[in-house]
C-alpha cells in the first residue's frame, strides 16, 4: 500500500521578525537624530578643519535667530553662555543670507566674554 504523506510548510518566521524590529530600531533612531538639525546655508570657502566634536556649535539662521547648541537664544542668553564657557572653542555656522551685523554681533560678543578661539563654519570651496 502506497501513502499519499504530505509534508506541511512550516515556515520559522523568527528570522523575519528579528530583522523587521531592527530595521524599525534603525528609522526610529535614525529619525530622532535628524529632528535636532538646523539647516543653515553656508558660504564657500578654504579653512582650516578642527574639531568639531568638543566645539560649541553657535547656529545664526538668515532671519537672524541664534541657536547654542542647538537651543534658541538670544543675543544676551548669548553673552551669559559665552562667560560659563570662557576658554572653549566656538564655531559660528552663520547662514550665507544672514545679515552681516547679526554675525558681527555675536563674535563681538563671544570675544567680550573671553571666547579667543572664534571659528566661522563654510562649506568646502573649489
């Protein structure tokens, strides 16, 4: 006698499902990390690169608001911060639109307070 057996399908979806939570890990994180990002138009130009990771970053948009870091400030939250951080180095990423007096403000401020190692951020020039 001849049986007819039929092997069931079993499909282990544990795999799939390990690899669809750390993709849904990978765009969670990845999402929160571009929330904080400022967009600011750099000018062009030839620098020397320091170190951006132990810098404060200080972001002047074209409208002329001021972000430490990050945080929205102004010009005299500006001055209080730059006494608490005399000694550390400053980068002004300040937009290429943006008035001229705002960006001259807030070094004249910086330097005011004791910040001596002042940077402008621009993008790479030809």
């Amino acid at each position: 006698m001849r049986r007819n057996k039929r092997r069931s399908a079993d499909v282990d979806i544990t795999p799939l499902i390990d690899v669809l939570f750390m993709l849904i890990i990978f765009f969670v994180l990845t999402t929160s990390f571009i929330q904080g990002k400022i967009d600011v138009d750099l000018p062009n130009g030839k620098g020397v690169s320091s170190n951006q990771d132990k810098a404060i970053m200080l972001t002047v948009e074209k409208n002329g608001l001021i972000y430490w870091n990050g945080q929205e400030v102004t010009q005299e939250n500006v001055r209080r911060l730059a006494k608490e951080h005399t000694g550390r180095e400053v980068l002004v990423a300040g937009d290429k639109d943006s008035s001229y007096g705002v960006v001259a403000k807030v070094l004249s401020i910086l330097r005011e307070e004791g910040i001596t190692s002042a940077g402008l951020l621009m993008q790479g020039g030809e």
